[in-house]
C-alpha cells in the first residue's frame, strides 16, 4: 500500500496522526509569519467562548500570514492548473480545547473564488475572495491583497534574514506555529481539522508593512509595536476532513 512520504515523519508531532485518510494535499510558499501580542481580555469577546485562549508568557497573539499556495488537491486526484495555486492570507490566533492546542482564524482571504466557495461550505471557514499578488523581487517577496468589498488591504515586502532554524518546544516560535490543527464553529458545535507537515524550518525575516487593514476588518485593533516576525520558503501538507471536536 502507498504511504505518503510525509506520514513517514511523525516523530515531532504532538499527537498521533488522527485516523482515517486524508482528503487534501497543499503546498505553503513563502509565509511571513508577523505576530503581535494582545492581552487575552480583548480576544475573549471574538472567540468563541468553547474554545479557550493559549497563553505565551501571559500573553495572546494575534498572527497575519501571506503565503502562496500550490499543488492543492484532493486526494487520488492531479492537481488542475487554474484552481490549484493562488495567494492566501491568514489572521489567526492559538486556542485549544480540551486541552488540544491549535489555531483559531478570524478570517482568510484568497484570490480563487471556488476555493473560497469550497472552504465556506465544506470547512465553515471565515473565507473571503480578494484581489490578490505575490512574487519575488530581489530576494524579497512582494505580496498585496485587496478583499473584495471591503476595506480589509495588505501589502508588504519581506525576505528573511538569517539561517534556517528548527525551534526549541519551550520557544515562542513553536507556540505560534506548531499547531496540527484548527477549529472553527457552527451552532454552537466545535468543529476540529487535522493536519499534518514536517516541522516548520523559520527563519528570522525583516518586513517593511506598507498596507494592513486585515485585523482591523475583524475589529482586532494591533498593538503599536513592531511584530515578531518569522519566515518560511516552503512547507507540504496533508489535511484531515473536518470532524465534530472530540
């Protein structure tokens, strides 16, 4: 029987692989991880109250993520060429329930309308379709997104800076990253999706933030301070289908 070369690496996980096949595989291109610490007291009111808010030193973070994806599939199917790459652009922070740390979006914007369609009423994810961009320009990634309808704009440049780095389980960067799993909501009912992909190989990035109304249009207000940021070139994954949260 074929095994996908990525269930080969478990070692790092910190759960077991969840039962069942997966139904999809993507691929994550360069990712800015920019994060921003917030008292929990003003993400309380926008999370689910089923869910509750992961701590660092005290602290919640709030995450905005452009990427690009490519290769997205599902399962025992070739990837078709107009639906399987388009920019992605995440706001999210970290909760757990029942003791089961993951992630927790507050929107996710893509430039591909039946993906955004597909992520709506399959995964009952907060998708938005937006006019979107990202390309690589002098060793650095120029990326813009511009949600259509609505005032919820980013646009940047950022590269990383430094080597490649696996992090330690204590560390920030393994809080904020390192997550198998997202929930989200329906009818008062927590929904769970598994995935999986090798350890995340970040390296410290430099960022220059021209545009960034994305946590706003989720009425989360951003700290004056400048984020913690972190960047990945590239990441496979393998995705779970969406289960009510055991």
């Amino acid at each position: 029987m074929f095994v996908h070369t990525l269930l080969r690496s478990t070692a790092h996980r910190p759960w077991p692989l969840p039962a069942g096949p997966w139904v999809m595989k993507q691929t994550w291109h360069d990712l800015l991880f920019a994060h921003w610490p917030l008292p929990p007291a003003v993400l309380r009111a926008l999370v689910p109250e089923q869910l509750s808010l992961d701590r660092f030193d005290g602290q919640c973070w709030v995450g905005v993520i452009p990427f690009r994806m490519s290769g997205v599939r599902a399962r025992g199917v070739p990837p078709i060429p107009c639906l399987s790459r388009f920019p992605e652009l995440n706001v999210r922070t970290y909760v757990s329930y029942r003791d089961k740390p993951g992630v927790y979006f507050f929107s996710l914007d893509a430039a591909n309308l039946p993906a955004v369609w597909a992520a709506r009423t399959l995964y009952h994810l907060p998708y938005f379709h937006a006019a979107m961009s990202s390309s690589e320009e002098d060793g650095a990634i120029r990326y813009t997104s511009q949600r259509h309808g609505a005032h919820a704009d980013f646009q940047a440049r950022y590269r990383p800076v430094a080597p490649v780095l696996l992090r330690d389980k204590a560390s920030l960067e393994y809080f904020l990253t390192e997550r198998y799993c997202l929930y989200t909501t329906q009818k008062s009912q927590v929904y769970c999706c598994e995935i999986h992909h090798r350890p995340w190989p970040l390296a410290n990035a430099d960022a220059e933030i021209e545009k960034n109304t994305v946590a706003a249009a989720a009425l989360i207000k951003l700290p004056d301070t400048p984020p913690v940021l972190h960047f990945a070139k590239h990441l496979d994954v393998l995705i779970w289908p969406l289960r009510r949260a055991e």
